[in-house]
C-alpha cells in the first residue's frame, strides 16, 4: 500500500500531540510532588530567546491543525492562545486531535500538488505544493515544537524518557 497524505500527517499528529498530553500530566504530578505552582513550568523556556512551555504547545497544536487543514482545503478553526493552566493546555491537544481526526481522509488525500500558500508576518508567504508542504515545511516545525516542549519538561526535571516521546504502542 502506498503512504497517503493523510497517512503521512493525521496518525503522526494525533499521535505525538497525545503523547504530549501525557507529558503535561507528568509535569503536573512533578509539580505537585515537590511543591511548586505548575505555572513555573509553563513559563519556562530552554533559553531566555525562546518561547515558553505554553507557546511550545500552541504551535505544535496550530501548526497541526493547520496542516490538515491547508491539505484539505478548508478553513482551520480558531484557537485563542489564552492558555494559562496545564489543564487549559491539555484541553487544546483534546481540541486539536479532535479537528485534526473530523477531517476526513478523502480530502487530504490527492493533495500533494495542491497551492499551499503559508502567510507569514511582514514577509511574502510561502508558496509551495502540499507534498513539499507537509515533508518539508509542517512536520517539520510541528516536531521541532513538540521536541523544545519535551525538552523544556526534561530540563526541569520532569521524570520523561524516550519512551515517553515515542510512546507506547
């Protein structure tokens, strides 16, 4: 069988932004265990150039979303960024699995020479196909997202290992 664009995007999505929600679960019993406020971790960054924890999350979950929706065509739901607890946060992975699974397959894939046109602040878009899209640009900058979220939890001692990135099957 051959890998579709769905395939390829959809599956991976769902599965690293569950693993994710996972992650923030263990950060929270993390913060509990030895008596801090979670916010601290949701602050927190890998460097003071970096985005914090919460915009780490965002991202990936729009960066998703939007994905699946540029390859099918259709408009992305709006997502505020007014996160500001771990629970508000694993409520967005929810809403961004949830959207990203009520795409149907059919219209995702086929996309691979559809116009993806990625706006971007102050600059000309992007303009690209869906193929290159999606290998070259939005998994990309998805698992870059989810990898700095991982790793900002790692760095602050929250017990993560390999396992908990690739999760279980």
């Amino acid at each position: 069988m051959s890998i579709s664009m769905h395939s390829a995007s959809v599956p991976i999505f769902v599965r690293m932004l569950g693993n994710a929600g996972a992650w923030l679960d263990k950060a929270v019993a993390h913060a509990l265990a030895r008596k801090f406020d979670e916010s601290v971790l949701l602050g927190s960054r890998l460097y003071p150039d970096m985005l914090p924890l919460t915009s780490q999350v965002q991202i990936a979950c729009d960066t998703a979303k939007f994905c699946v929706a540029r390859l099918a065509g259709v408009e992305a739901p709006k997502f505020d960024d007014t996160e500001k607890t771990m629970e508000e946060l694993k409520a967005r992975i929810v809403g961004t699995i949830d959207y990203v699974q009520s795409v149907p397959a059919s219209q995702i894939d086929g996309s691979e020479g559809r116009a993806i046109s990625v706006p971007r602040r102050g600059r000309d878009p992007l303009q690209m196909t869906g193929e290159a899209y999606l290998k070259h640009f939005a998994l990309s900058n998805f698992y870059f997202h989810v990898t700095t979220a991982y790793a900002i939890l790692r760095h602050n001692g929250v017990e993560l290992g390999k396992a908990d990135y690739l999760g279980r099957s």
